[in-house]
C-alpha cells in the first residue's frame, strides 16, 4: 500500500487482525527482512510493516532524514490507518526511529522492543565513522553495501548463512545512493533518547547480540539495567531475525502477550 507524505510515497502492508505491531527495519533494509517472521504473528495480531524513508518502496524527501522526520512518516501511516497504539519493533536504525516515535507520541505505544539498537547517540568516534561511510558510499556504494551487510554478522555465521547474506546484499542493493546518505545523516544527528526508556510506563525490551560488531555489549546491558528494561540475549550478531530466527519469534511472542 502507498500513503502520500509530504510529495513522496511511503510504501507499507498491513496484515492480520487484532491489536497492532508495528515492525520497523534497519539501515539498508526494508520491510522486507519481516516477510518470514510476519506469520507467526497475524493469527492473533494486525502487523505493519513499513518502509522508511528512502528505503525499499518509500522515496527519499531531502538530503537528510532525521530520526523525527522517520517516526513523522511512520505516524502518518498509522494515522491513516486509524491506529491508537501499538507495539513497536524496530531492527538497528528502526529502533532509532521507534524511539523518536515513542518520545513524540508516548501515548502511541504500548510496549518498545529495541532489536539490536541503542537509545544512545553517536559518540564522536561513531560521528567519524558516518562520516567515512559517507565518503565511501559516494565512491561506491555497491561496494559500501557489500562490505557492510556481511559484517553485520558474527563471523562464525558468515559461512552458514552465505544465502541469506546474498539475499540481504540484493535488496541492500536497491537503497538508493540519496537513502543511504540521508540515513547516514539522520543517524549521526540523532540524539540521546536513554530518557525514553526511563521515563515511559510501556512495557519494554532490549534484544542484544553477544557478538553483535556494530554494539558493544557491556554498553547495553548497562542501558538495560539503568532503565529496567527486559534484556534477551543471543548468542550471535547484529543480524537477530536471521541469526537467532526461532528463538526472536519465541521471545517477540512472550513480550506481546504479556
């Protein structure tokens, strides 16, 4: 389905019946990476998964999208679809905005998984790294999008999974060059927003990689606990609905029924 937005198109499906997940994907992907975990959930759920800006079927707006400018379209969607609340999965980058949303429209949500993602910002050394990712993506962004997928797993996995890994590549691969830059932009801007999962009333979880090489563990246990946020625990990388499919699902389950 298409909503219009501020004279782009933003690409979502809506799946199921009942009380609503939101499931919100990671720098690179799109709503695809849902497509084998959706149906295990719209027996008993409606599930929505969107496109983010610049990403999948969703147009680009301008050089930069914010955070705030992501969770902006992603309420545009559930305003059109007469959504009240929900709960919010969001991978990587999805977490990010899930958290800007969750900030801005508290009373949306009613429970936040952040999947392999941080409420915190980008140190300077992270800053830097955008910034190089930057430069290389204009250079080559096929090559950029090449090295960055297959990193995102534990190296124990990258033989296992060299399937999957493709599969990711090749829709990693249809991000356009502005979607990658503008994400790239938007996620070096974005601010702390540890406050949000101190603050708020929902219920929330932290799903974490004990080998994840883009977040370092010790960190986010420790922004679990500061927070009292449920933490569930893989063994593997950044990569949780491919890596650690069967037990997400179990977990993603448990976390919505209760």
């Amino acid at each position: 389905m298409i909503l219009e937005y501020k004279g782009s198109q933003v690409f979502y499906t809506d799946v199921g019946q009942g009380n609503c997940i939101v499931l919100l994907h990671g720098f690179l992907e799109n709503s695809t990476m849902w497509q084998s975990l959706v149906p295990n959930f719209t027996s008993s759920y409606r599930v929505i998964c969107i496109d983010l800006l610049g990403h999948g079927k969703t147009e680009c707006i301008g050089y930069i999208h914010p955070m705030e400018l992501m969770a902006d379209a992603v309420k545009a969607v559930l305003d059109e679809l007469k959504i009240e609340t929900c709960t919010l999965v969001g991978h990587s980058m999805g977490g990010y905005v899930a958290l800007a949303l969750a900030e801005n429209y508290p009373e949306l949500v009613n429970r936040l998984c952040l999947m392999n993602s941080t409420a915190l910002d980008d140190n300077v050394k992270r800053k830097a790294n955008r910034d190089r990712a930057i430069e290389a993506v204009k250079k080559n962004h096929k090559m950029f999008v090449s090295m960055s997928i297959a990193n995102l797993f534990a190296p124990a996995n990258r033989e296992r999974f060299v399937k999957e890994i493709e599969l990711v590549k090749q829709e990693a691969l249809k991000t356009p060059l502005q979607g990658i830059i503008a994400a790239l932009e938007g996620m070096k801007i974005r601010p702390n927003r540890e406050h949000v999962l101190q603050d708020t009333m929902f219920n929330k979880m932290i799903i974490i990689g004990h080998k994840d090489p883009v977040l370092e563990y010790n960190t986010l246990i420790k922004q679990a606990n500061v927070a009292t946020v449920e933490i569930v625990e893989f063994p593997d990388g950044h990569m949780s609905h491919i890596e650690n499919s069967k037990e997400l699902t179990y977990k993603l389950l448990r976390f919505i029924e209760k």
